[in-house]
C-alpha cells in the first residue's frame, strides 16, 4: 500500500487506482511510499511578486505580467503566463519585451512583498519553530516531533499551510517534502505552481543521477565550468566516479560532491539566520564611463545601506562594491575597515576609492550597474575615530569620524520627524536619479 493524501481537503487516499478524492472529488492527489516518514520541506512561492500584484489587482489576472526594472534592467519575477513566451527571472527587460511586447511591466515594490513575506512566514513559524528564510519567498521547514502537535503527519500540516496561505494572504505555493535540505528544494520545482512533490531515500541516487551539476548547492559557475571540464557535467558523472577519487582530485570540495551526488545531506534546518551582507545597486538608463557620474550614483546607495544597517542594528566591516561593464561581465572589489560602521559617508569613501581605482584600471570600460554592500555583520561596537591630518581631512577609509557621525545622527533625526527629503548632504543633490535594487 502507498500512502495518499488529498491536498484540498486532506483526507487519506491509500486506494492506489484512484484518480479522486473519495471525500471530496479532487483530483489534487499526492502519493509516495515514504510520505508518512519525510519531516523537511522546502515551501516556495509561486512567482511570489506576480501573484501579490495579481492579488491585488484582479484586471491582471488573465495578462501577462513582468516584474522588473527599466528597458535597462532585468525581470525580478514574471507570471506563468509571461514564462509561456519564454520570460524567465534575471533576463534582461529588452529581452523580455522583445518574447512578449503584450506583457504588462511593473517596477517592484519590495515595501508590499516584505509585508507579504512577514505574513507567510508568521504562518511558518505558528507550525514550527524549525524556519530557515532564504529569501522573502522561500523557507525550508522541519517538521519533525510535530506530529502530536498537530494531530497529523507532516505532510497533511503542510498541505493546510498551503490551502492557509491560498485562503487567508491569497497567494499559492509549492512544496517539496524530503529526506534532506537538497532533495526538498529539488522536490518543490516539481509540479509548479501549488505542487507537492515528494522524493524520498530510496530514489534519491536515481533522481539526481540525470540531472545537470549545477542543481548541486554551492556549485556556481565557476566550479560547474571547472567539473564540465573534467567530463562531469551529470550528477552520475559524479556518482561513477565515487568518493575516493573525487577527494583525491579535488580534496575536501571533492569529498562533499561524492555526498551530495548520493542525495546525502546532513545540513540542519537552522530557525535565525543571521543576514551575510546588506546591499543596494541600480541599474543606468545609459551606460557611464565617467568616474564622477560614477560616484554621484554611489552615493544615495550607500544611504540606502546605511538606513539598512541601523534599521537592524548592524554594523559591517566589510565594504563591497559590485560594477556591472556594457558587455555584462560583473566585477566585484571589497575592502576592510578597522572597525565596523552604520555611517554612509564611511560607507561611500571606501567604496568610491575602490570604485576610482578600477575606473583608472581600464579607461575605455564603461558601466551600466553600480551597487554597494556592507558585509561582515554584527552589532554596532565601540566605534574608534579615525585618525585626522593636520589639515582636518577625515579618513578615506578609516573607521568612522566623530564629526561625520555627528551630522550623521542629525540628518536622521531630521529625516525621522520631516521625512527623507526634507535633509541631506550636498553631494546627494539631484542624485539618486533611479530607485535601487536592495538586496
């Protein structure tokens, strides 16, 4: 007998033949031998973006729908009607418009889908305190030793957390349910959108056996393009050639390929994840070469991380600044402070040398994204002040100057009783021309 189970109205369904709920005639069915025994599941929204701005006007509900930047950005999401014409995330909008000139465009409001998020994850989390957020719209769940709880095993409780999130935030999901974090993720692209996939140990080796290297976690670019290389382009690639010799040819990257090629992973569900980095970027309506054009857009990005990092309490030690160049190759360039800051200006200096010095490196290069990060989190320290010259000069890149800190915290409060507009230092003014993309 294979366990069954009704999505819609969660009853059980052990009749292998039937194509129908007995209960209630859906035909939402899931079977799977080890359905009564797997605890972790990955839940992700469908086409998150599309469907709240769907949700909330029902005139989008039969149109294709793209969410995403200017005819210089890229698509952050688009409905399963715009993906019909070949439209996909992260593909450049004149390419998105070029598959489907029909489709409606909007720009992105993360304030509204971080609103959104905090309700689905409040759903999460009222099931089990084992929530691991990857992004607004995506989170694994472990559901094990809630079975007493909820009276049900994990795989009905999650069927109510979709019909939940469908009935109470109106929006659907997909759902994967496995042995591990690997195989959940896999299982949850299955049967989008509002799928139940499942795969279990058993087929674990087999399932992953046909598919492309590049499903493995951690296996970027980079190493996809090194192992292709090497004549691993499958999973099974990896899997003939076993354990022992994937170590000897690639040490103790070589010995984590071998486990999860086997669908062996021993990664925990972790409920708080401390953010890595915080960042903001923005792409050009034209393509910029000059370093003070350059500099002019670094600016109120840096702002925005700023805001970020006191809004959560943060301070980064690390500064990154990420270029996009015409011909789309992406270069990134970091440095580290003496001490962690929350300020933009501290933010800016460090960047904006980083950012003249590969101006410099290539004068016949030109760019059309800019973004700056803070990495290397904690909690605000004791800030040390920078060494100052003679000439008062602050610091380039130093850690934070008493003076700029001071300013700093006044334009904040100015901000926090008039509004963002109402202050703001010189070299922001008539900058900031086009809405960042945070991170």
């Amino acid at each position: 007998m294979i366990p069954g189970l009704c999505r819609d109205c969660f009853a059980r369904v052990d009749d292998a033949e039937a194509t129908r709920c007995p209960s209630c005639r859906s035909t939402r069915l899931v079977r799977h031998p080890e359905l009564d025994a797997l605890t972790l599941a990955h839940i992700d929204c469908d086409a998150f973006y599309a469907s709240v701005e769907k949700r909330d006007d029902p005139g989008l509900r039969d149109k294709p729908l793209i969410v995403g930047g200017g005819a210089r950005g890229v698509v952050a999401t688009c409905c399963y009607i715009a993906r019909k014409y070949g439209v996909r995330s992260a593909m450049p909008m004149f390419k998105a418009r070029e598959l489907c000139p029909q489709a409606v465009v909007l720009r992105p409001d993360m304030a509204k889908y971080a609103g959104v998020s905090r309700q689905v994850k409040a759903i999460f989390e009222a099931t089990t305190p084992l929530v691991e957020s990857l992004s607004l719209d995506e989170a694994f769940l472990d559901l094990a030793g809630t079975e007493k709880l909820h009276h049900a095993a994990p795989a009905v409780t999650l069927a109510r957390i979709a019909k939940r999130i469908e009935e109470e935030i109106g929006i659907t999901v997909s759902i994967g349910l496995a042995p591990n974090k690997l195989l959940a993720k896999l299982a949850s692209e299955l049967d989008k959108p509002r799928g139940f996939g499942v795969i279990g140990r058993a087929e674990a080796r087999a399932f992953l056996a046909a598919r492309p290297v590049r499903v493995l976690p951690g296996v970027g670019p980079r190493l996809g393009e090194r192992l292709a290389a090497d004549g691993f382009v499958a999973v099974g690639d990896l899997q003939r050639e076993g354990a022992a010799r994937l170590a000897s040819r690639y040490g103790e990257t070589g010995a984590w390929l071998a486990r999860m090629a086997e669908g062996e992973d021993a990664r925990h569900v972790v409920a708080e994840r401390e953010a890595k980095s915080i960042s903001a970027e923005t792409t050009f309506a034209r393509d910029l070469d000059d370093p003070e054009a350059l500099s002019a857009e670094l600016w109120p990005l840096a702002e925005e991380v700023a805001q970020r990092l006191k809004k959560n309490h943060l301070a980064g030690r690390t500064v990154q600044l990420k270029l996009k160049t015409s011909t789309f190759r992406i270069l990134t360039r970091r440095t580290t402070l003496p001490a962690g800051t929350q300020l933009a200006d501290t933010l800016f200096r460090a960047a904006d040398a980083l950012l003249r010095a590969e101006v410099a490196r290539d004068r016949r290069r030109r760019y059309r994204l800019i973004g700056i990060g803070a990495a290397e989190l904690a909690e605000p320290g004791e800030v040390t002040a920078g060494q100052v010259d003679l000439f008062g000069a602050a610091p380039v890149a130093g850690p934070d100057d008493p003076r700029s800190a001071q300013v700093e915290r006044a334009i904040d409060a100015v901000r926090a009783k008039f509004g963002a507009a109402a202050i703001g230092k010189g070299r922001g003014l008539g900058r900031g021309r086009l809405r960042p993309r945070s991170k």
